[in-house]
C-alpha cells in the first residue's frame, strides 16, 4: 500500500451527539500543491476501500493528472486506517465504536483540507459508490469552495432498496455466534463467508455472470470465483470495520445536513457545482434511472452513464473499456 498519513481531529463532535476522542483522518496525497493553494482535488474513499483503491485514475498524465492537480484521498472513518473499531481504544473499541455520517466524515476532510493544507479552492470532488455519498456532500456543504464534482456509481441518498440489500448481506455476518455483539476472539469466518456470498450476486450484473467474464479474472468457474474471489477478499477485512461503514452506508442522506430537513430535491437544487453523473449502465445498488433523477435537480449536471456488464464494478478499476469511459468524463469535465 502507498504510504499515508494521520490528521489529528482531536475530540471530534459526531452527527450522533457523540464525541470520539482522539480522533484521526488518514490520508495520503498525489502531486504538488500550487502557491494559490487552488489545484486541489479531494478523492475519498469507498466502502472496504483505502487510497490504493484510486491510484488507477492518480498520476501523470491520467485523467486526475498529478502534473496540475494535486490529489488529496481521504479515508472513510471505519475503514481500518481512519478511526474505526479495530484500531480505536475503549471505551469506544470494537463493537461500540460510535454511529459514523457522511456528514461528519465530509467535515472531518472539511478540516484537513482547510486547517492542515489551507486549500483555498476544490477544483473536484469526486468519489464512486460511498465516495459518491462524499461527492455530493463536498458540493452541497461547501458550495463557494468546490468548484466541480463527480459523482460515480453512486447517489445522493440511499435506496429503500440498496438499504434492503444492505440489511441481507449484515444479517448473514451477525448470525455468525461467533460474532459475540463484537467482541470476538476470532474473526466471524463463517458469517464473513456468507456476507461473501450474499454480496457476489449483487456487485456484478446478470450479463457479466451470463458472459462467463469472471474468466476474464482468471477464474476458471463461478465457484471458484465465489470463493477465490469474493471469499478471499471478505476474509481479509474486519467485522467490526465492515459494520460501521455498513451503517455509513445504511444511513447516507445529504439531505440530513443542517438547513434542508430531509427534502432531497431541496438539496440537490442547492449544490452550484458544475456536475458529472456517473452511473455503472448495469449497477444494481445504484442503477442509473435514480441518478438521473438526481440530475435532473442539479442545476448544472451532465449524465454519463458508463456503458458495461460490470454493473458496480464498473468503476473500480477493473475493466479496460470502463475504465477509458470513466477516465474521459472526468477529463472532459474538469476541461470544461
């Protein structure tokens, strides 16, 4: 993993009228920052994800070109680098590890950015699947700082049914008894396994599995992808870890920040920031018809659906196709 670094927030005030103590921001930066402190562009992560996760689109003359941007990627809290459970001292350790917004992570970079780097400027804020949640939330909270964002495979507001699929694949990690309300001795496996599992059918679409393009993966067959694949990668991750940013995710709602009482067209209508929406053509968490609801209340929004059976993958780096696809709407938009 490329090397990052620790903001210290302090006691840091949560949407839940908890404060954790001692709180940090890890994160790690691509490029220089110019002397007008205004080339900046904040990438924060996904769910499970770290700043690794995004160096495919980071770097000389890719499309967040290193060589006039500097990048800044922020890590979700609960993900393992960040303040999360695994790595929080008591009282607020491992399964009491308080209830995380989109909010508050998008204030806590709210504070490295301003208070750390003294950015004067965003050109972007752009993020995929829970960094889309963070994208919204840049432009909405701090409109005459961000200049552009870029929303990809991801929404504004969770579904009633991407929040449905979420429950599923919970449940099946907590029905593990070895779970023990959090306090386990051992990790999960067995309800990991199932978490895996769950998760498999959702991620890809009906096409990519018809396709049989888990062999381009270097899968020989679907059971093999399942459990080298899906199973290896869950069982690499913290139970603990995984909840918090599960109930991130469960929770996510722009329209929760102060002033818009829940009125999510309200909210959208309010971010004055130039737009690009970027659906995955065969996402099931976040199919393209909601976000295009979603544009069409941005005031300035432009609707690029990236083409593909790779349903939520579709920006994750996978894919070539996609990845070209996703690399010129970025391009195009901090062009314009």
């Amino acid at each position: 993993m490329t090397p990052h670094q620790l903001f210290e927030l302090g006691a840091f005030a949560l949407d839940s009228g908890l404060t954790l103590p001692k709180a940090r921001l890890a994160y790690a930066t691509y490029g220089t920052l110019n002397a007008a402190r205004d080339n900046v562009i904040v990438f924060p992560t996904w769910f499970t994800g770290t700043h690794s996760d995004l160096e495919w689109l980071i770097g000389d003359d890719r499309p967040l070109d290193t060589r006039k941007y500097f990048v800044i990627a922020p890590s979700l809290f609960g993900n393992g680098l960040s303040s999360s459970p695994s790595n929080t001292p008591a009282p607020f350790d491992r399964g009491r590890f308080p209830a995380i917004s989109i909010q508050d992570n998008v204030r806590a970079q709210h504070r490295l950015l301003t208070e750390h780097f003294g950015v004067t400027r965003i050109q972007l804020a752009i993020g995929g699947s829970m960094g889309a949640f963070q994208a919204y939330q840049w432009g909405l909270a701090y409109p005459r700082l961000v200049e552009r964002i870029a929303p990809c495979c991801g929404a504004a507001r969770v579904s009633p049914h991407c929040y449905v699929f979420l429950a599923g694949a919970k449940a099946a990690l907590l029905a593990d008894p070895a779970f023990r309300g959090g306090d386990y001795d051992k990790p999960p496996e067995t309800g990991m396994h199932a978490m895996a599992r769950v998760w498999a059918g959702w991620a890809l679409s009906q096409a990519f599995y018809r396709e049989g393009l888990y062999r381009r993966m270097g899968f020989a067959d679907v059971d093999r992808f399942l459990v080298d694949f899906w199973e290896a990668f869950w069982l690499r991750l913290d139970a603990n870890n995984l909840l918090t940013q599960l109930h991130t995710w469960q929770t996510a709602d722009i329209a929760k920040t102060p002033g818009f009482d829940g009125d999510l067209d309200r909210a959208l209508r309010a971010i004055r920031a130039k737009a690009m929406l970027s659906p995955g053509e065969t996402d099931l968490y976040f199919p393209p018809t909601d976000m295009a609801w979603e544009a069409a209340r941005l005031p300035n929004a432009e609707l690029r659906p990236i083409p593909g059976p790779w349903g939520h993958l579709s920006e994750a780096g996978i894919d070539p196709a996609c990845n070209e696809f996703l690399g010129n709407s970025i391009r195009a938009l901090l062009a314009n």
